[in-house]
C-alpha cells in the first residue's frame, strides 16, 4: 500500500472526515477515527500496489464528491425499485444513497429470533452484549487486513443491513438487501454496509443489488461482512448494475466454521470502474465455499475481480467459476489466490477462468494463483482467454443465421453456464434480462 498520501487523496478525504456524534457509542468513534486516520496516513492504492496494479484510482479521486445525507428521491416508488432491483418475494431492505428507506422497504414475517433490520438505530445506541456483537462485526475488516476503501467505509458508514438468523433456523424466502444510489446533479459518495451472522446449522438465501438509475455519477463504496457458523448453509448473490458513468468498490468478507457452505454468484454489469473483492477463510475442517463470477464490460467499462480463499483448516472444499465476455474498448480483470496454509491437509481446491473478447480493442488480464503450503492436497488452476470460433460462426452461417446472430448466439451459450447456476428463478429471470440488454444483438438468442 501506498504510504505518502497524494495531495488529490488528501482532498479527497478533506471533504469526507467523520463528524463526533454524542449518541454513538465509545467503541464506534474510536473505530471511525482509527480507521479515517489509517487512510489519511496509508493513502489510497496506486500502481504500485500488485493487487491494483491494473485499476487506477485516480480518476476516483479526482472527481469532488460530496458526502451522502439522509432523505429519499421524489423520483422513487416501490415501483421503481422493483424495476431497477426485482421482486423476490421475501423481506426487503431498501437503502437509497447509504440510508434505510421504510416506506420502500417490505419486511414480511420470518422464523422467530430472525433478525432482518437496518444499522443506524444500533450504532447509536449502547446495548449491551448486543452492541459487543456488532462491534466485532462492525470493525472486523478493517482490523482483520485494513485497506483504503474499506477502512473509509468503516470510518463514514452511518446505516446499513445486519441480518442474524439463530441456530438450526432455516428462512425459506430470499431476504433482498437493494443498495440504490440517487446522486442527482452533485457527485455523491455513499458506504453502503451488510453484516450477516448464520447461526449454527441454519440456511438462508441473501441478495444484493447495487443499482443506479441514469447517468448520475457517484461511489459507491461497499462492504459486506458474512459469518457463518457451524454447518450453516447461505447461497449468496449480488447484482452489481450501476450507472454507466459511477464507480463502485466493494469488498466481500466471509468467514467460515466447520461443516458450512458458502456459495456466492456475482453478476458485474454496470459502472465505468468496478472492483469487487472477495475473501473467503476456512477456518473450520470440512468447510466448503463455491465462488461464481460473470462480468461484462463494454464500451469504455473497467470491471475488476479480486478474490482470495484460505484455506486453515483440514478436508476444506473450494471451487471458482468466473466468466467474463469484454466488448468495444473495455477492460475486464480477474486476479484470484487459493492459500492452502499449513495443516489443510485433504484440501480440494479448483479455480477456472474464462475470458470472451468481442472485439480487437477489449482487454483481459487473468491471474490465477495457487500458493501451498501443505502435503496430500489436491488443487488445480486454468484461466483461457480467446476470441469466438470462427468455424462455429461460418457453421451457423451456413444454416442460414445472419453473422450479427450468430456471434450473438455463441456468446449466449458461453454466458449460459453462469445463468443457470443462479438457483433463485426469479433472480435468474432478471439477471438474463440485465444480460441480453449488455451483450448488444443476443435479443436472437434469447
């Protein structure tokens, strides 16, 4: 990490610093400051940095966003939301620009001691062994393996989602975190943050979606915390369609005991610069997590993927499916550790990487990586990186299907794979729907 501050990072920071608040607890402000402080020394990543090496930051940076405060669009119904997000028929959380929004918000019955609520009312409050919990999950990124975007988003979040479900507690109706930013005419940056606890032996389906409408510009600066405890089961997804002209950072961090699954689906569609993080620890023997990823940059887009499996503990199951197909000038990236530390004996690691360049001016940069330091272990890496087969277009060519649908329909059946690995149907549906409007001329193959 970069440790002399640029004078465009310090005025960037200039304009966010964290205000005292007499009703948050000790823990909170001493947290913010911490983690502000941590920022204005370290600065932000620059080219340096190997984990950033091929996203710049600086465009972020130079832009004069303004902190996000409290208060809807007029703009914004339930319908709206429903339009940009979807309806998955469970609870939903509605957070416009970082803040809880009741009135679009729909909580609907869940199994007792289910927790589904927003922050803001818990990080003002000093409750007791409650308040000791949500500390811990609170500030455990930043203390765990600080890094610019995420610390700032520990120093500024000021609402968010907690999502608790106890012990052998199973919630059968997804629970939909929409994250939805509306910046209007001033540059705006949001921290929009989840903290999700699975008790043991219990099973839940969680999405988020982070949406923009238009061509607004805005940052949306995002950090979710998930731990599950022994034999819990989360199936994970995130939608990721911002404005065109925004830039969202995310960071992802899962922590897992023994016997749990963990199986997250990210769909990267929206933003001018995107960069999701996601880090994933076995902590717990016979753990397992599956990672599935689909990004699609096009036009002059820049969509980066960073995640990182460790592997600490024995008979420890890990799989990666990412996919993405870049168009026009974009950029997509993918850089991905398996860490097998040692005494993970029996570990089953594989990482696959698939990249579809549509047109001679994209750009990919793959980087899978295995680093082992344990024996009797079975891992595997590949990543490919091409362009569409020529003899299956001239094939579909020959049968009468114009070139323009041809190439639409093999760049249909390469993202397919990623579609129908989406469990959740109506998520599927939406997601399909994002997916044929990004890949220009796939209408044919739909």
């Amino acid at each position: 990490m970069n440790t002399e501050p640029s004078t465009a990072s310090a005025a960037f920071l200039a304009r966010l610093e964290p205000r005292a608040d007499a009703r948050q607890p000790a823990w909170l402000w001493e947290l913010r400051r911490a983690a502000f402080q941590w920022v204005a020394e370290h600065g932000f990543p620059t080219a340096k940095d190997e984990a950033w090496k091929y996203t710049r930051v600086a465009p972020i940076l130079a832009i004069p966003f303004q902190p996000a405060e409290p208060g809807t669009s007029r703009r914004l119904s339930a319908a709206s939301v429903e339009r940009l997000a979807g309806d998955y028929g469970g609870s939903r959380l509605v957070f416009v620009n970082g803040y809880f929004v009741a009135e679009l918000s729909v909580l609907k019955q869940l199994p007792q001691g289910t927790r589904v609520s927003n922050l803001a009312a818990l990080l003002h409050a000093d409750s007791g062994a409650d308040n000791g919990a949500l500390e811990t999950l609170f500030a455990w990124s930043f203390r765990a393996q600080p890094q610019a975007f995420s610390a700032l988003n520990a120093a500024l979040a000021e609402d968010g989602a907690l999502v608790r479900i106890p012990a052998h507690t199973t919630v059968e109706a997804p629970i939909h975190l929409v994250f939805l930013s509306d910046a209007g005419a001033t540059p705006l940056v949001s921290h929009p943050r989840a903290l999700v606890r699975m008790g043991a032996g219990s099973r839940a389906t969680l999405v988020e979606s982070h949406v923009g409408s238009g061509g607004e510009l805005y940052l949306s600066n995002a950090v979710s915390e998930v731990v599950l405890e022994a034999g819990a089961v989360l199936e994970h997804y995130k939608v990721q369609n911002e404005s065109t002209t925004a830039f969202h950072v995310a960071l992802l961090r899962v922590r897992q005991a023994q016997g749990s699954r963990f199986t997250a689906h990210s769909s990267a569609l929206g933003a001018a610069l995107a960069r999701q993080e996601v880090r994933v620890v076995l902590e717990g023997p016979g753990a397992e997590v599956a990672l599935n990823g689909l990004y699609l940059p096009r036009g002059e887009q820049h969509l980066d993927n960073q995640t990182c499996i460790e592997h600490l503990a024995p008979r420890c199951t890990s799989r990666e499916l990412y996919k993405g197909v870049v168009d026009g000038r974009g950029h997509g990236v993918f850089d991905g550790r398996i860490i097998v530390r040692p005494g993970a004996m029996k570990t089953d690691a594989c990482q696959t990487i698939k990249t579809l360049l549509l047109s001679e001016s994209a750009q990919a940069n793959t980087q899978p990586r295995l680093e082992i330091f344990a024996d009797d272990v079975k891992c595997a890496h590949g990543a490919a990186v091409g362009q569409l087969d020529e003899q299956a277009i001239f094939y579909l060519r020959s049968r009468g299907i114009p070139q323009a649908a041809a190439r639409s329909l093999l760049t249909y059946a390469f993202v397919s794979e990623m579609l129908e690995l989406i469990r959740l149907a109506p998520l599927r549906t939406q997601v399909e729907r994002l997916v044929v409007t990004q890949l220009r001329g796939v209408e044919v193959a739909a």
